[in-house]
C-alpha cells in the first residue's frame, strides 16, 4: 500500500502514475487523516504544502519507522524530514506541472539513509509521469528554477508572443493559436533530433538575412539572455530562501 498525504493537484497526479493501490490523505480537504496512512502503507509521499510540513512530521512520526518517505514538497531539503522524524529512508522528488499530461520530468536524490532500492522504488513511481533523473541535492534549488518553474516561463513567452502577433493585426485567438502551436511543433522536433544542439536548430530556421536572423538580433539587443539568467538566478535564490526556513 502506498499512502498520499496531500490531496491537492500534485498529489493526484503523482497517483495517476501509480498502479497499486493508494490510500489519500489531507485533512485540509478532510479527506481520512495522516495517522492511518502513515501506519497503513510503507511507502507514504508528502505531497503538502512545506509551510505544513513541520506539522505533518511531527504527526506521523510515531508511525514511520522502516517505512519509505517520498517527500516532493519544494524548498525542504532530506534533512529537515530526517530531523523531524528520526533515523527515516528519504527520497526528495522534483517534478514539474507537465507531468499532468505524462510529459513530466522529475529530478530526484536521496537522504542520508536511503538505500539504493528506495531510488529505484522513486524511480520505478515517478517514470510513468515522464522522464526521471537523479541529482545532488545541493543542484536541487537550480532543478526547481529550471524545470520546476520553467513550465510557467513557457506559458508567459507564448503568451507576450501571441500579444505581439496582436500588435500586429493578428486576431487574438489566431495570434495565440499560432504561438502555441509554432512552440509546441518545435519542441516536438527537438524530442525527435535529440544529436543536434539547441544552437544547430536556432541555424536551421534563421537565414542569413530573413525574417529570424532579424529577430534574432533584436533579441540579442535587448539582452535576453541575461534576462533569463536574472529569472533563474532569482528563482534558485528563492528556493535556498525557503529551505533556509526548514
């Protein structure tokens, strides 16, 4: 038996991906409670909020020893879980939104006293909601920055390009129709040419003197790539804010 305390979005993805039986907890929804699945299951993933976190721990702990913690709450590091709770088995999981879909990608690592089948037994959960790769986690607040909140990057650059197509006299639901669609086509051709470099495609679309190359520049002008350095590098520095607070 496998038990998800945390109810919300995450949680239940994370269960759709799970072919065993899952018993769910979160008494923010009032739905069964913490104790009885922590002491039903010997696998039990926390998938609540961190700021609820301290008080999760403290509620399960009597009931967790030889048991398998999964622990994909942001910002709470291994082992913060291993001093609320004792001597545990702790594997902190990453995914990321698109795992709603099963086109996720989830960056894992593992406690102190994690042995190497509990990995396999993350892995083993999380590979049917998309790729799985295993990290140090002091590379976790950059996993978060990058994958963690990049869906959200995505949905704001098709947005403002779909808004700048409108400035053009595009109409609003054709100018976000083919935002959306000229991201989602060339992500798919990246996933099928996995031997180039993300450079080599940029080459393959501009043209020495057309309409790209002329983008490309006006990209180049107002610094976009330290724009998204700033992004990530706040985002990162934010997630080590949080697990400060652990």
């Amino acid at each position: 038996m496998i038990s998800i305390i945390g109810a919300g979005n995450m949680g239940r993805v994370v269960a759709s991906g799970i072919k065993a039986k899952v018993f769910f907890s979160d008494k923010f929804k009032r739905i069964s409670d913490n104790v009885t699945a922590a002491k039903c299951s010997n696998i039990i993933i926390l998938a609540v909020k961190p700021q609820n976190m301290a008080e999760v721990l403290k509620e399960i702990k009597p009931y967790v020893k030889n048991k398998l913690i999964i622990s994909i709450a942001a910002g709470v590091p291994t082992l913060s879980i291993e001093k609320a709770l004792g001597k545990v088995r702790v594997i902190r999981v990453m995914p990321n939104m698109p795992a709603m879909v099963k086109k996720g990608i989830s960056a894992i690592t593992r406690g102190r006293f994690a042995r190497p089948g509990d990995l396999k037994t993350a892995f083993g959960i999380f590979v049917n909601l998309g790729e799985v790769v295993e990290v140090k986690e002091k590379m976790m607040d950059a996993v978060t920055a990058v994958s963690g909140s990049g869906p959200a990057y995505y949905f704001l650059v098709t947005y403002l390009l779909a808004k700048s197509g409108e400035a053009q006299g595009l109409e609003k639901g054709l100018a976000l129709k083919l935002a959306r669609a000229a991201f989602i086509g060339a992500a798919e051709v990246a996933s099928r040419n996995k031997n180039l470099s993300m450079e080599e495609f940029v080459k393959k679309v501009a043209s020495k003197g057309g309409t790209t190359e002329a983008a490309l520049k006006a990209f180049k002008q107002g610094k976009l790539e330290l724009v998204i350095k700033k992004a990530v590098n706040a985002a990162a520095h934010r997630s080590k804010q949080l697990e400060k607070r652990r």
